[in-house]
C-alpha cells in the first residue's frame, strides 16, 4: 500500500475517521487498506445488531448483497451524476454518490452510507474514502412510504492518488436500513473510472502562407501524472488532425498523427483556402477526450 505523506485531502470526522482517498500512514504497510475495511465491517455490525450474522449471510447469498436482512432493496447507484471523474495535479474534485433504498416498512434516513474505493474488493483496496459528512449525517430523503434516496458528498484530492489509479477499477459500497431493521449491504453497487486530466494544442504555420505552399501543423499532448503532480507527455497516442473553411461550421477530419515519446505532434498539409485546423484526441480509459483550441491559417 502506497501512500503520499503531504496527501491533502478532506478529513472526515466520528469514529470512522481517515482521510479521504488516502489511509493513514499507519496503514501503509502494504497489507491493503485496513481504515476502510475496518469501517465497512464496523458499519456492518451496527446494522446486524439484534439479527444472528448467520442468518444475515444466507440472504445475502441469496439475494446476491453482501450483507442483507430482510427484504431491503438497494438500487440505482450513480456516481457524479453518471460522468466519471476527471483529475488534473492539484485541484480537488467534489462528487456525489446516490442510490434508491426500498422497505415495505420504508427506509431509515439515517442510515444510508457509502465507501468509494479502489481495487478487486474491499478488503485488497489500495486506495478509498468515506463520505464527507461525519457519522450519522447523512442525506436520505423520503421519496415515498417504502422509497427514500440516499446521497452522500465525495472529495477526490490528485495528490494523495497514483496514476495506477486511473481507469474503471473504482466501486461503491452502498448501505442502507429499513425502519424496521431490516438492511442490505453491497460491495459493488457501482463501478466508475478516474481518469488523468488531458491537455492538447494546436499550431499552423507560416501564417500567412501561400495558396499550394505546406503548412506544419505541431501540437502537444499531454495529460496530468498523479506520481510527480506535473503534467507529462501523452506517449504513442492517435490524435486526429481536423480542419474547417473559414465559410464553414463543420470540421472534417484530414488525417491521424501518433504522439512522439514526448507527446509532441507534427504532420504536413497543403494551404487550399482560408480556414481553422485543431487537433482531437478520443480519450482513453485511463485518459479523458480532448479538443485543442483552432488555429486560424490565412491562405493567399
């Protein structure tokens, strides 16, 4: 388990405390993140409360929860409201996670509780948080007599994350109670990506050129690396270079160009009239899509 001793990010407070996307340095000691397992089991127990953990365990096998209860159903878990989350080297990002609890008998509003976190599952997680709100301030909301929706705010700090945890390997673990005690827990209520900021540029030059004359085209790509807190060349990537007349509100594609091992971009056209070329890049899934701003080519 690694982790980055000036890790910056929101401190939860109550009984579960760590801090949020990085475990205390205690914890990094390469046996898996023990503050968030320690949470969920903890989380687990207070709802088992007055049930036998057996009987508990046989529904969830079941039902195909985790821990279930009774008839507690959850469902419709959504992760900033569906997009995934985007990093760059300092800014901290903000998110909501919701999901939809059922009980015939209706649902406990205090009681709604996520984790986020990193990994195949819980217990081998390198990196996760709970909500912001201290314990027990959670904001479930009735939607009707058996129906409430549970939402609790996330914050992501780049700093105290690694570039092996960009990608689609993040999951919510989702819990709710009923009124009447009945409750489900579930380790994979939804799976999301994290994904390293990406910046791209444009230049054609000579501005002006004449009509039938080459004009070269650089750019650079490059995305945020979470190890050095800097931005660093995207490698090997395809990126398409498009254009559209100066009469025009369409671009067209003219042709792909793969980024150097510096992530630096070049290629050549003819100068036919007057007109905007820009650089895309379609993303990858560790790395969010791309459009460069135009670069205005006066033909004469």
């Amino acid at each position: 388990m690694r982790i980055r001793a000036t890790a910056a990010a929101v401190t939860i407070s109550g009984a579960l405390a760590l801090t949020a996307l990085a475990v205390p340095a205690a914890q990094a000691d390469g046996q898996g993140n023990k503050a968030l397992t320690a949470a969920a089991k903890q989380l687990a127990a207070g709802y088992q409360d007055g049930h036998a953990a057996s009987r508990a365990s046989a529904f969830a096998a079941s039902t195909g929860y985790d821990e279930q209860w009774g008839d507690t159903v959850l469902s419709n878990t959504t992760v900033n409201g569906g997009k995934g989350i985007v990093l760059g080297t300092s800014a901290k990002a903000n998110f909501k996670v919701t999901f939809t609890a059922t009980d015939p008998a209706g649902i406990d509003n205090t009681s709604g509780y996520a984790i986020v976190y990193h990994g195949t599952d819980l217990d081998s997680s390198n990196t996760g948080a709970l909500p912001n709100e201290a314990d027990g301030a959670t904001t479930c909301k009735t939607v009707n007599a058996t129906t409430s929706t549970c939402t609790l705010s996330f914050t992501v700090d780049p700093r105290s994350l690694w570039n092996t945890d960009a990608g689609g390997g993040w999951k919510v673990y989702a819990a709710a109670q009923a009124k009447d005690g009945d409750y489900s827990i579930h380790e994979k209520a939804r799976s999301f990506a994290a994904k390293r900021y990406s910046k791209l540029t444009t230049n054609a030059a000579p501005e002006p050129v004449a009509k039938g004359k080459t004009i070269t085209v650089t750019g650079l790509l490059s995305r945020a690396n979470w190890d050095t807190a800097k931005y660093m060349g995207y490698t090997k990537q395809t990126v398409t270079l498009q254009y559209r007349k100066k009469t025009s509100s369409t671009y067209s594609n003219v042709k792909t160009v793969t980024s150097s091992s510096t992530g630096a971009l070049k290629t050549t056209v003819k100068a036919s009239a007057d007109g905007y070329f820009r650089y895309k890049f379609a993303g990858t899934s560790t790395t969010p899509a791309a459009t460069s701003v135009s670069d205005y080519v006066d033909v004469r």
